[in-house]
C-alpha cells in the first residue's frame, strides 16, 4: 500500500500555525485590555460555547463515545494544564515584548520537542531533521541579536522569563499534541483543551476575570474561535504525520507573528529580521525533506 502524502499534514499544520499567530495578535491585544488571567479564563470559556455543538453534533454523526476512556482524558487534562499555564506565561510576556520577538525566543521550543519526541515518542531524530531545527535556530538568533541589545526595564525582563518559561513548556505541548492526536480526534481535542483549561482557572476568575467590557469580549470571542480552528487543524495533521515532521514547521509562525506585530501594534520588520525569516524557511525545508519519504510511520487516526 502507497504511503499517504506527508504534503497535505503539512500544509493543515501550517494552515493551523497562521490561525494560531493571528489568535496570538488578538490575545496580546485582549491581555493588553483586561490582563493575561482574565484574557484566558474568557477565551477559553467562549472556546467551550464554540465547541459545544460541534462536539455534540460529531458524537451524534459518529456513534462515538461521550466521554473518552480514563487515560485518554488524563492526557487530556495534562496537555491542558500545560497548554494553559504555557499561554498565560506567554500571553503575560507579549505585554512588555513585541509579538515577532516574543516567537523568537519561544522558537527554543521545537529544537527541545525533538529531543523529547525520540525519548518519549520512540522517534529517530534523522541527522537532516537536527540540522534544519538548528539552521532554523540560528534565523531566530540573526533577528534577535538585532532587538535584545539594549537596557531592558525589570518588567520587560519578566516578560522575556515569562516567554522563556512558557517555550518549555511548549516543548512539552508538542510531545503531547503528538500522542494525544494519536488518541482523540480534533473535535475532541478542542472540546476539552478549552474546558480542563476553564477550569483551571476558573479558582481565581471571580477575583481576577471580571466580566469584560464589549470591545474586549469581541478580541476574546475571535481569539476563541482563531483558537479553535488552530487546534482542530494541528490535532488533525499530527495524527497523520510523525512529531518531527511537523515541529519544524513551529518556525513558520515567526512570519505569521511579524506580520500580525506589524499590522495591529505597528511593530517595524527590519532587513534583518527578514534575513532570519529566510533561515528559518529554508531550515523547515532541509527538516521536512529529511522525514518525507517515511511519513507512513504515523496511522491515520481512525476517530
């Protein structure tokens, strides 16, 4: 039998990248409006109305099951947990550093989601695969070497600790997003990232998420469905394509990030920064060509 097309995961993942970068933008803006706590109690709880009848109506459809088996949902739960302390860390740090530079000092998350991916995934890191993560890297060096030069205020190096932390931690999501794309099917995936995530901080919302002014409930309600849409696409790709595959291409929302920092928040792109973004292009294709032929090492999720 002819091995599936690794072409249509990654153009899927990528799709989900750009989602994802705008989702961001809106999330710096909203986080800005009514702070990162409250930013991530509404988005997600406006994920949950989103996804509620889509979850539902897929069950219906599919005779699937209502509730996932304990272990699934565990996962569930761990990679939400995750995801969610990861967004509010990164959400805060973006408040006091420009959305391009933000991506650019999360991008040590894909280079460790390899390592992580081999020790828990049972994954062959390919020789070609580390050599397009590090040319990769070395993009994002080029462009931060150009804006991390000056003095920083004690809040604008909180931000970067924040950001730093959170790229950790997204190294962690990405081996997760791997085996739980394994398990559950995108719907699911997104139905229940956004509520574990309501429910974590649910605790401290009557104190730190009052209920938000219209301007930033509409931020919020397009941060919640560009998070949705986000989710289902990248849940989608990395059931049908191997982790190191599809992390590389982690790079490619740098430029989405540049793009939406420039446009909302007028955050300048400079010939340097365009100098990285060429790097960091061409290191997701030396890593995307090394996996492609074996793209069949990853089963369809049958969900």
């Amino acid at each position: 039998m002819r091995a599936p097309s690794p072409l249509i995961p990654i153009a899927v993942t990528v799709a989900g990248l750009a989602s994802f970068s705008v989702m961001d933008g809106v999330m710096k803006a909203a986080s800005i409006a009514v702070g990162p706590y409250s930013a991530m109690f509404w988005r997600n709880l406006f994920g949950v109305l989103v996804m509620t009848p889509i979850w539902a109506l897929g069950r219906r459809r599919t005779g699937g099951r209502w509730l996932p088996t304990m272990p699934v949902l565990r996962l569930h739960a761990v990679r939400s947990a995750t995801a969610g302390v990861m967004a509010g860390l990164f959400f805060y740090g973006t408040i006091y550093t420009p959305l391009a530079e933000a991506m650019a000092l999360s991008f040590i998350a894909p280079l460790i989601a390899l390592f992580l991916a081999a020790a828990f995934l049972g994954e062959r890191i390919e020789r070609r695969a580390y050599f397009g993560s590090v040319l990769a890297l070395a993009g994002v060096g080029a462009i931060a070497a150009g804006k991390f030069g000056g003095h920083y205020s004690p809040a604008a190096v909180r931000g970067m600790g924040a950001i730093l932390t959170s790229a950790v931690l997204y190294a962690i999501n990405l081996v997760l997003q791997r085996r739980q794309a394994q398990l559950a099917g995108p719907d699911e995936i997104a139905f229940f990232q956004n509520l574990f995530i309501v429910l974590l901080f649910a605790p401290g919302a009557w104190w730190l998420a009052p209920v938000p002014p219209p301007h930033a409930a509409l931020l919020l309600v397009s941060g919640a469905i560009l998070a949705v849409v986000s989710l289902m696409l990248i849940g989608w790709a990395y059931a049908r394509a191997e982790a190191q595959v599809l992390v590389p291409l982690e790079y490619t929302a740098f430029i989405w990030a540049a793009l939406v920092g420039w446009l909302l928040f007028a955050e300048p792109v400079t010939l340097r920064t365009l100098a990285g973004v060429a790097l960091i292009v061409t290191g997701c294709l030396v890593a995307i060509s090394a996996r492609a032929p074996r793209a069949d090492a990853a089963q369809p999720n049958p969900a």
